[in-house]
C-alpha cells in the first residue's frame, strides 16, 4: 500500500492530528475476470463524499492512473483508478497497448460490465456519496469514458483529455446523463479537428451539456510527463506540455465542483 502524508496541524489539546491521504490496491471481478485497481481518500475527511473513477491511458493501469487518484484524493473526493485489460496488466509496447484497447473498443458490452464493476467497487465504499459519481480519462481512457456516457451511465460528469472523439454509437436525445467536458490539442494527429467538429454536432443533436476544450499547438498525451520519452522511444506524435496539463487539472476542479454542486 501506498501512502502520501499530507501534515495538517489539527491541535485537540494536547494532541496532534496526522491527515493522511490513503492509497491501496483493490480486487475485484467482472464476469468471472479478476481486475486489479486502485483507490485513494483523505481519511481525515468525514462522511461520504463524491466518487471518481479514473480510466487509464491504452498503457493500462499504471502509475499514471494511481498518481491522478492520488490528486482527486487530495481535493477531497474518493477515486478509483480503475483497470479495463484484466489482472492490472499494462502494454509495454504501442503494438501491445493497440491490441488491448482494441478488443475493448470492438467489445462495448464487456467494456461496460467492466466499467460498470469498477462503478459498483466505488458506490459500495463506506465514505463515497453513491449519488455522486463522475469519471475521468486518458487517451483510451478518455474515449470509453465518453463512450460510458453515450450508453447512458448514471454518472455526475465526464472529463476527457486527449482521448478520442468518434463513435459508431453517437448520443442519443435524452440518454446522456452526465455533464461532459472534453480537452484536445490541436497538433493532435490521433484527433483531427475534423473529428472535434463532429463531436460538438453529435453533442448539440443529443442536448448533452458539454464543453470541448481545444488547446493551440498541443500533442497527443499532454497531461503525462512520460509522453516525450514514449514519443521518443517509438516515434509517436506524443509531448507532454505542462502549460495545456495545468489548464485542463484547473478547469477540471471548477468543472467537479460544478456537476457535485460543491458537495
């Protein structure tokens, strides 16, 4: 188990009181798969608060995944990084990480129980408000949040960075029930601006409240400080830009606090 130690010094006379943002590794099955995540919370926060769920990148569920838990954890909410491929396994190549996704992308049904587990895990935690719920993804992450939205999933809001805009499943008038927030760059050859256009057309047909955001000169995988070295060492189109990584985190905070009406 990993633990971050946040000192807050909480004096009750003569004692004193230790804050500690929590993070452990959690099992849990989907259709007789064993999935393997991780859930992080500030356990000198008391009574329920809203949950989040955390879809990694086509990596699979990394550190990556842990460490944007670990900061949902500290603005006071409880998050679960999730995992989508099974038995926590990651992609070591971008060979790999394609198959992966792929067989979620071309399978909804499972991607859903899947999510749907990681959805239950969360509801069922003793200080998660089960009411409020949202989630937020990463490249492959980031488009079967979208896509979990577009099926209807009971959830608060939906954050996307960098993840993929298309479908062959498109919104539904009235389906959506989550708030929705999407951020590209515009040096993203994975998500043209073409597809951008299509996906605001599909957002305004489906009255989904939403909002795109779309960063000027930014590459795919902006918010992780690891994409220049796997742009290097694959010859990917990726950058980490830290300017787009702290704008996108910042609107994310008004934008949670927004759809849990600052719960």
């Amino acid at each position: 188990m990993k633990n971050i130690l946040l000192f807050a010094t909480l004096l009750f006379g003569s004692s004193l009181v230790q804050a500690t943002v929590q993070g452990k590794e959690v099992t849990y099955t989907a259709d007789g798969t064993i999935l393997k995540g991780y859930i992080a919370y500030d356990d000198a926060i008391k009574g329920r608060r809203p949950g989040i769920l955390v879809v990694h990148e086509w990596w699979g569920h990394n550190d990556y995944a842990r460490k944007r838990a670990m900061m949902l954890a500290e603005m006071g909410y409880v998050a679960l990084a999730l995992d989508m491929y099974g038995d926590g396994k990651q992609a070591h190549h971008p060979d790999e990480a394609a198959r992966f996704s792929a067989e979620l992308a071309k399978n909804l049904p499972l991607a859903k129980v899947r999510f749907e587990s990681a959805m239950k895990l969360l509801r069922h935690q003793k200080n998660v408000d089960a009411e409020n719920i949202a989630a937020l993804g990463y490249c492959f992450g980031g488009s079967m949040a979208l896509q979990m939205a577009r099926l209807g999933e009971d959830l608060k809001g939906v954050a996307s960075f960098h993840g993929g805009l298309a479908t062959e499943m498109p919104a539904q008038p009235g389906k959506v029930k989550a708030q929705i927030i999407s951020f590209t760059g515009t040096d993203d050859p994975m998500i043209p601006a073409e597809q951008v256009v299509a996906f605001k057309q599909e957002m305004d047909r489906a009255g989904v409240n939403y909002k795109a955001v779309t960063f000027i000169g930014v590459k795919h995988s902006f918010t992780d400080p690891a994409a220049d070295e796997y742009g290097r060492k694959f010859n990917l189109p990726l950058a980490y830009d830290a300017a787009a990584d702290k704008a996108s985190w910042d609107e994310t905070k008004s934008f949670l606090a927004d759809v849990f009406g600052s719960k």
